[in-house]
C-alpha cells in the first residue's frame, strides 16, 4: 500500500490539475499548485477510508472494465507517446496510473454499493415532485427548420455582395415553385456545414438563431419556405418544417425523468452521509 500512495496522490492532483485549471501540474503557479496537492492528500485519505471500510470487502475491478477506461483515457491523446509524456510530466508511467484507476474505481464501485441501501423512490415521490415543480414540466413552442446560406466575401468573385444576392435569389426562386427541393438546394448550395444533412438546423425554441432569422422563422407556417434573409454570416433561405406548440408534459411523460433525478439525489445524498459518519469514526478513533 506504501508503494502505491505517492503515485496515487499524483494521479489525484494530476486529474485536479485538469478539472480546476486545464493545466499540468508542472504549469501551475505555486499557490494554484498547493491548492491541487492539497485536495489531492485529501482526497486520497478519504479513499483509503472507504477502501478498508467493511463495504469495501470483495469489492473489485474487473479487468475489462480497468482495460476499457485505460483505452478511453489513451483515446484522448494523439499517440501514446503524447501519453507517457503527460504521465512522466505529472510524475506517473503506465504502470502506477493503472494501479491509481484501478484503485479510484474500486472506491466508485464500493460508493455505488452504499447507495443500493438508500431508500427507494416511490410513485408518491414522483407525483409530488411534479406536483410542485411545475416550470421544469413546460416546453416552449418549437420550431423545426432547416436553411440555405451563401456568404458574404468580397474578396471571392462567387461571394461577393452583388453575386452572393443573385445567387440566393436564383435559390428562392426555384424553390418558391417546388418547395419540396429544399433539401437537394441545400445539398447543392449551401455553405453552411448543414448542408450535408439537407440544410437541417433541427428543433429550435425561440432565441436560438440570429435575431433576423429567429423573427422570421416564428412567424412562419409549418412547411413555409421564406424569402431571401440576411445575417452576420451572410443570406439565408428558412424552411420551417414543422411546429410544435408549446405544451405541459403530462405525469406519464415526465415520470421516468423525475424518478431518475431522485433516485440520483437520494444515493449521492446517502452516500456523503456514509462519507460523513467514516470521517467522524476515524475522528473518535
């Protein structure tokens, strides 16, 4: 076990390093880098506590599950040299790395065992948590659109202000007579990176899209082509597909999301509980 501390508190810090700041640990100033080491020694004499906690007995850690989160992590980086590199800057090989995910996923498996004993959510906790939170169960009106864009470049003969227009024009006018081509003039036209999936911006509330766009879409009827429309990033032609009234979900509908939120709150509330009454043991010890 004294083997494994060192390069445990490093793999610590290393992961604290990344989430506070983005950095390495040896890109830290001095104070951000006392900050680390210290929630990582922390941290690492919290986990021990749980490890030789009686929840912890025949807890353990498949080699496959350990061998798929190594590759997970590896598939971050470009190469594993780019791999060893950040390890040996943070003071870790492959080796001790393993060994200090394969400890950090016993804990998480030992946590997850504790939480089993919370209480169970029951339909009455369901119904009365939708009984009174009734904003989280409101959906705005949507709308599903799609678009065509020609940019603005004076620099580019094709784009330039004059040719970007008539361009877009000749665009609206084919589909003001056959509004169903829209996803092929996307296809063929557009230049935006929708064009590969017919021009698709998918299923908008309002807001989403620049302000000429957005006053423009919500004023159109489901399956209505508009006019030629001008933006930062150029002209615009909008489909608006489809319409969504803005609705309440009904209890049957929103049920299976209430009973996930919680049963998450109660087992993340149970196990800090269970975290608690360990440090107030090791305390009295």
């Amino acid at each position: 076990m004294s083997q494994l501390t060192e390069p445990a508190v490093a793999y610590l810090a290393f992961k604290a390093a990344q989430k506070l700041y983005g950095k390495d640990i040896s890109a830290l100033p001095p104070s951000e880098f006392e900050r680390v080491q210290s929630m990582a020694k922390n941290q690492h004499e919290l986990e021990a506590r749980v490890l030789t906690a009686p929840e912890a007995r025949d807890a353990m850690v498949p080699p496959s599950t350990l061998d798929a989160a190594m590759q997970e992590i590896r598939g971050r980086y470009q190469s594993d040299e780019e791999f060893d590199s950040d390890l040996a800057r943070n003071g870790l090989d492959e080796a001790s790395f393993a060994a200090a995910l394969e400890r950090e996923l016993r804990v998480e498996a030992i946590l997850e065992k504790v939480a089993t004993e919370s209480s169970k959510v029951t339909d009455t906790d369901v119904e009365l948590y939708y009984l009174y939170h009734p904003n989280q169960f409101r959906r705005p009106e949507t709308r599903f659109a799609r678009h065509i864009l020609i940019t603005i470049n004076e620099t580019i003969a094709e784009n330039t202000r004059v040719t970007a227009r008539l361009r877009i024009e000749a665009i609206a006018m084919r589909l003001a007579k056959e509004p169903q081509r829209f996803e092929e003039q996307a296809l063929k036209h557009s230049e935006c990176p929708t064009a590969l999936d017919g021009g698709k911006l998918g299923d908008l509330p309002r807001g989403k899209l620049f302000p000429v766009l957005d006053s423009a879409l919500f004023e159109m009827q489901a399956g209505e082509v508009s006019g030629v429309l001008e933006s930062e990033l150029g002209f615009h032609i909008l489909s608006c597909d489809a319409i969504t009234e803005a609705n309440v979900l009904t209890i049957n509908e929103a049920r299976p999301h209430i009973r996930s939120v919680l049963e998450k709150k109660r087992k993340r509330a149970f196990q800090q509980e269970w975290l608690k009454n360990l440090r107030v043991a090791k305390t009295a010890g």
